[in-house]
C-alpha cells in the first residue's frame, strides 16, 4: 500500500511554504475573488491579520483601531476617529459579508471566521505588504 497520499501535515501549502487553495476549502471562483477582494485593502488586511495573531481570535472593536492605526501610521486622535468610522461603516461590513469575521454591536467585538486558508492568505499579503 502506497503512502502517496497519506496526510502530511503541510496540506494547503505549496513547496515553498506559500499557501494553497485546494478545491474543498474555496469551492467557487466568486469565493476566490471575494477573498482576494477583501484583501485587496490595507485596513482589512490588518485587522485580519490582529485576528488571526491571537489566540481567541476575538477582539474588542477599540483594539482593531488602535492596531490599524499604528500600523497604518495613523497617529492623531484625529485619524483614530477617521479609522474607526472607516472600519465601522466600511471594512468589517465588508468582512462579515465574505463570512470571515462576525461583529457583536452589543459587546463591540469581533470574532475571526475565515478559518485557516483564508489565515494563509492574509499572512502572505502581510509579509508582502512588509517587504514594500
């Protein structure tokens, strides 16, 4: 009996460490755009990069903005406001509608949902990001 496909461990990873998508973890196309839509923009890009870099992968909304605003060298109070506002209106709708965070108006949390594929992903575009 052959090996050939016995589990690894380094399923949905290519040789040379990057992450793959296989066809069980994003089944359509729509989904691949989607998700590279929602990557697609810095400020989503960190916030799923916070998420995922914790052990709960839940987050106050208020901690979401102080990480992007540091990260995005956003300093004022000002520009705290602005990305706040940003984040509420725009870019964690964006993420719940792509099923990747889930926002709790009540507790003002943020809980990730996009499992480790989508983990991979946002882990790429952050070291690409960073090398920019």
């Amino acid at each position: 009996m052959s090996n050939e496909h016995a589990p690894t461990g380094r399923e949905g990873v290519t040789p040379d460490g990057g992450p793959s998508v296989s066809d069980e973890q994003i089944t359509t196309q729509t989904d691949l755009d989607e998700l590279f839509e929602v990557l697609a923009d810095g400020h989503r890009r960190h916030v799923l990069g916070y998420l995922t870099g914790i052990d709960d992968e839940v987050a106050a909304f208020s901690e979401l903005v102080e990480h992007v605003a540091d990260n995005l060298a956003e300093e004022t109070t000002d520009d705290h406001e602005r990305v706040a506002m940003n984040l509420h209106h725009n870019h964690i709708p964006k993420l719940e509608d792509a099923n990747v965070v889930e926002y709790d108006l009540r507790s003002e949390t943020v809980r990730y949902r996009g499992g480790p594929v989508v983990a991979d992903w946002v882990e790429l575009a952050l070291s690409h990001e960073s090398r920019l």
